[in-house]
C-alpha cells in the first residue's frame, strides 16, 4: 500500500491476550478499544492517515469499519514477545514508498485518547520542536522499592525530609497512550525514544492503560460519568483509497 500523507498514524492490535480474552474488541462506552483508537486518530487534523496492524480477522474488519486501512501482521510479531516496534517496522516495510514524515503510535488499551492532544504533539515533530514527543500525565506520588534485604527504599524523594506534595515539583507518568515520532530517527534507532524526547502532558483523569477486567470496569465508569455514551462517533468521512491495505479475502493472517 501507499500512504497519501506524511502523518501516519499506527495502532498495533493482536488477536491474543492474556488478561483480557480479545481485549482490542472490548467495549467502552459501545465502541470497541480498536474503534475509539482509530476514531481519535482520524478526528486529528495533523494525521493524514490511520492504519491498524493486526493478525486478527475481527479486528482486522472492525478497522475498516472504523476507517482505517489495515497491514496484516505475520505470527512471529504477534506473539507475547514481539514488541511493538517490530510491529512498527513490519508496517513501515509493507507500505509503498514515500514512507511518512513522521510516525504516530497509539495504543488501543488507552481508551481516551484526545485529538487534539495528538494534533498538538504531531505538530511539535513537524515544526522541528522534537524528534519525539510522548503522551505523559502529571505524577506527585511518592515511589518506594525494596532492596535485596527487604528494606524500603526512597526512590524519588528524600525520606528523611519529606516535603508536602504540592510543595513538590510535578514528576510525569509515561501514559502508554501515544507516541509521535520522525520516522527517520524511528527507522535509524529502532526505537520510539530518538534525539531530542519531549512530553505531550495529558490529563491524568482520562490516563487509563487498560491490562485487566478491573481496568476495563473503571475506565466504563469513567466514560459514563463523561457522559462518553451520549457523544456523537461520526467522524470526517475519508474514502478508502484503493491503494489501502484490507483483510485478505481468506481470512489468513
């Protein structure tokens, strides 16, 4: 396939998971995880196109009912171990030259991704702020670990003089939500954090990285109490091109 952008805009979704049995096709608020990561990056003016890389046929067709195109991902990356940026790099290999300008990466477990937070870290890349630019929520928490003997150990702040926590300066959270990268720093390193690295600060509230089925409750808790279930899903209609990439006819990953 061949992109008509120089955004692109990529959502890795397997057909496997452990702690959630087809979770890419699990609901929030009546739209499944895949759908509303496909609808915010197509609600993003900055991102010229949206594709979903998966070994999933479902998933595969609810991407194309959502309007995104899709690459089909071969078993060896969709596996527990692959990363996602083998995923990333299968993409970037299976679609036709011009490669895009710059690489968006979201992920579906993130069900309230902002487009307009996609449209602000996109441009940050393209006006040269930033070779990569992630989405992160403020953090005042105070971190601990235990060392070998057991003991606790202060990790970000000193315990003897503990100060009060909006006396701290704001640490920041890595939301997992999304990732906006120069391709050519992506393609050159082999990963998403190249060169100059900044953070697209996001509201903790919305911030949830959905790993099990309590995530899943909160986060429909969440968009009830958003009044998520009343707003409209109509996107920007954009025609599939017929260039784009769509579920092999067998079935077959």
């Amino acid at each position: 396939m061949r992109t008509t952008g120089s955004v692109l805009a990529v959502v890795p979704a397997r057909a496997g998971s452990k702690g959630i049995p087809g979770k890419n096709l699990r609901t929030v608020a009546g739209r499944s995880l895949v759908r509303r990561a496909v609808e915010s990056a197509r609600r993003a003016t900055r991102i010229d196109e949206v594709l979903v890389t998966t070994d999933g046929d479902a998933i595969a067709a609810e991407a194309v009912a959502a309007g995104a195109a899709v690459v089909r991902r071969p078993p060896e990356l969709a596996g527990d171990e692959a990363s996602s940026e083998s995923a990333l790099l299968h993409v970037l290999d299976a679609i036709s030259t011009p490669l895009p300008e710059v690489l968006v990466f979201l992920q579906a477990t993130s069900p309230f991704i902002d487009p307009a937070d996609l449209d602000a870290a996109v441009a940050r890349v393209v006006d040269g702020h930033a070779d990569a630019v992630f989405a992160a929520a403020p953090s005042h928490a105070f971190l601990w670990r235990t060392a070998p003997d057991g003991t606790a150990v202060a990790v970000n702040h000193d315990a003897a003089t503990r100060p009060r926590r909006q006396d701290r300066e704001p640490e920041y959270r890595e939301t997992g939500a999304f990732y906006v990268m120069r391709t050519a720093g992506f393609l050159e390193n082999r990963h998403r954090f190249h060169g100059r690295v900044e953070l697209a600060v996001v509201d903790g509230a919305g911030a949830i990285d959905i790993d099990d089925e309590a995530d899943l409750a909160l986060a429909e808790a969440l968009a009830e109490a958003l009044a998520e279930a009343l707003a409209p899903t109509s996107t920007t209609t954009r025609d599939p091109s017929p260039t784009r990439a769509t579920p092999a006819p067998n079935g077959a990953p």
